[in-house]
C-alpha cells in the first residue's frame, strides 16, 4: 500500500427535490454577487433554472447569468465570464450542468482569483493560488468535477484541450437530485456511464501497487455501473438507477477510489482530449472508442490487474493462462460498450483521421503530458501514436 492524502471538502445535498435548497445554500456562502452559469436550452425547457432562479430569489441572494456552455467547454466562454464577475463583482459561481459547465465554472474562478491568464494554468505554465468558490446543481452524472479537482478546457486557437488539478477548485456543496437527470437522451446517459467507469479504470489499473478496500471499493462501483446502465437501457425513468449512477459519478472522481494504490494512469483520458480537440467528439464516447486498444496495449505490463479485473468485476472463472483471463475481461467490457451502444473503435465513434492527423494527435498528447503518460504502462510519443492507428 502507498501513502496518500485524501481530500474530499464538498457538502453534498442528494435526493429528490434538493434543487429547491440552493437559495439557501449559496446564502450560508455569504456571498455578495453570484454568477449563475449553465450550458443549453434544456435547463430553461425543464424548469430548472427557474426553480434555481426563485430559490436565490427567496434567500434575496443577488446574481448575474451566464449560458451558453457547450460539451468540451471553450476557452472564449470562460474569458467572457471572468471579465462579466469582475465587472459585477461576483464573488461567488453557481454552475448548473453537468460536467463541461462545472469545469467552465473552475475556470472561471481561477481567472478572476488570479494575477495571470488563466489558459497558462491548463498550458502548466502556472499554477493556480486560488478560485472564487463554487457550488453545483448537478444535472448529468458523469463527469464527476462535483467532486474532483479538475477542470477540462478546449481552446479554440489550436483546438488544445487541456486539464488541471487543483484542490483550489473542489466546490464547497453540490445538489444531485436524480430525477434531473431523465430528461437526458440515452446516448448522453450512456456516455455519462462510460466516464463514470473510466474514471475508476484510470485508477484502478496501475502497476504500483494495490490496496485491497480500495481495489474493493472500486470493482463494486464499476459493477454497479454496469448493472445500472443496462436497467436505464430498458427503464430510462428508474429512479433507483439514476440515483446509484449519480452516486457513482462523484466516487469515481473524488480520488477515493485510487487511494494506496499507485494509480493515476489517465492515459486513456489524455489520448481522448487529443480527440476531444481536433474532432470535438463526445466525451465518453471517445474514451470508450479508444480504451479496448489501449487495454490491449499494455496488459501484458499490467497483467495482474488485468486478471483481477476480468475475475472481480466481470466474473471472468480463474481457469486457463493470465492473459487469457485478462483478455477475456476486455472482450467483456467492450461487449458492454456494445449493449449501451458506445463504440469500440474510432470507426464507430464516426472519426476516420489521415495519417497526418494520426501523428498530430500523438504529438499532442506528448506535448500536453510532457512526453509520457501512464501507470498500467508508460507510454511515449510512438505509444500513442500506435494507439491511435490501431484504434482506427
């Protein structure tokens, strides 16, 4: 087991109806002046910005909107709205989304907390000392930046999509109601599934070591997941699954399930910002076009818990050779991309990059992780770059 520091400062308000709760939330903060930030017409379409809107209004908590967030937030959008805080003098963001507006929101917070430009924190170039506070009405559950220290931005000059890690950004409370969230198309729902998995994935395949709570913790939720995906396959307004999704959305992400293992591989995730950038896919749905090679590429470097994987989380018998073992659980996990319908290869995920574009995308993701990436196996430039073509 590693050492490690587990930091989790987010008041969580769960269950049905919390929304209305919020006035009162955001007034305990103190505040003086709340950016009110969200991404489509669907949380005007469903109400849910008018309840947010009358609940700040009965706690006479004074506010400034922000819309229009789109997924794989833009770096233009969080430049507008620091110059709007620092015009009205908000003090206090209010993001509610799903991911893309949380993140929309940390950014946000970290250019006005501030002295640089806040692209340089998301180029490495900076670190961040501090973010405005932040809380969450949550209406997607996948992402899990409710709880996490991350915040993801594309940048349109380039189409660099960019993360960074900072406990400065964790918000100080989120509202999960789960009935929020069944309005949402199943595809969106699926690709919320996908990221909640891939976030416990990141973590759980290392070669550094293990922890057995954690690993235990971690094989539940992923089983959990899978169970619950497939029920809102056939039952889109179960309560009940929705609610055990959106659970899951924030333990995926809040570190919990990495602790003393040595994981944090991520090089899933980093090779799908590089796709996320050129060809603005979905996110879920690039991770899980791109995870089934990237397994295949490293397994025999992380075979153990290639195996353990395949055994705790898919029931895969403990007969035959490890790699077999370890190979038939990858099998399984790409025949539930298949159930819920995300793709397998980038093929299906509708993308058919050059070879040209094969060798940009690998440079990238080098550039962006300062050459290397990975805990399952280290991978470099070459690595990456096989991984795309082989993912084709």
């Amino acid at each position: 087991m590693n050492n490690f520091t587990f930091y989790a400062p987010t008041k969580i308000v769960f269950g049905k109806g919390t929304e209305n709760q919020v006035g009162a939330l955001v007034a305990s903060q103190n505040c003086k002046k709340v950016l009110l930030h969200y991404g489509s017409a669907s949380v005007k379409k469903t109400g849910l910005l008018d309840r947010v809107k009358k609940s700040l209004d009965d706690s006479a908590v004074s506010y400034v909107e922000l819309g229009g967030v789109v997924p794989n937030p833009r770096l233009s959008l969080v430049r507008k709205g620091i110059e709007l805080c620092k015009k009205e003098g908000v003090d206090f963001l209010l993001a509610v989304g799903g991911g893309s507006v949380i993140d929309s929101a940390k950014a946000i917070g970290y250019g006005c907390a501030n002295d640089f430009d806040v692209w340089d924190i998301f180029e490495k170039k900076n670190q961040p000392k501090a973010c405005l506070p932040i809380g969450v009405v949550l209406t997607i559950a996948a992402a899990g930046s409710e709880m996490s220290n991350s915040a993801v931005i594309t940048n349109e000059d380039g189409w660099k999509k960019r993360g960074s890690n900072s406990d400065t950004c964790r918000p100080r409370f989120a509202i999960m109601n789960p009935e929020l969230t069944m309005t949402l198309p199943e595809y969106q729902t699926m690709c919320g599934a996908t990221d909640i998995l891939m976030h416990t994935m990141e973590r759980y395949f290392t070669s550094n070591g293990n922890m057995e709570l954690t690993d235990a913790i971690a094989e539940a939720l992923m089983r959990t997941v899978i169970k619950n995906a497939e029920i809102l396959l056939k039952t889109p307004a179960d309560y009940n699954a929705r609610a055990e999704i959106m659970w899951a959305s924030s333990l995926s992400h809040n570190d919990l399930t990495g602790l003393g293992n040595g994981g944090n591989d991520f090089a899933s995730h980093r090779l799908e910002h590089e796709l996320g950038g050129m060809f603005d896919v979905a996110h879920g749905a690039g991770l899980a076009a791109i995870w089934g090679t990237w397994a295949r590429y490293v397994c025999k470097d992380c075979l153990t818990r290639f195996k353990k994987f395949a055994i705790q989380v898919w029931g895969i018998p403990d007969s035959g050779s490890d790699e077999e073992i370890a190979l038939k659980g990858i099998e399984s996990m790409e025949d539930f991309y298949r159930r819920i319908k995300m793709p397998t290869n980038l093929r299906e995920l509708g993308v058919t990059p050059t070879d040209e574009q094969i060798a940009e995308l690998a440079r990238k993701c080098a550039i962006a992780t300062g050459g290397k990436v990975g805990s399952a196996k280290v991978l470099y430039e070459d690595d990456m770059k096989k991984i795309f073509e082989a993912a084709r």
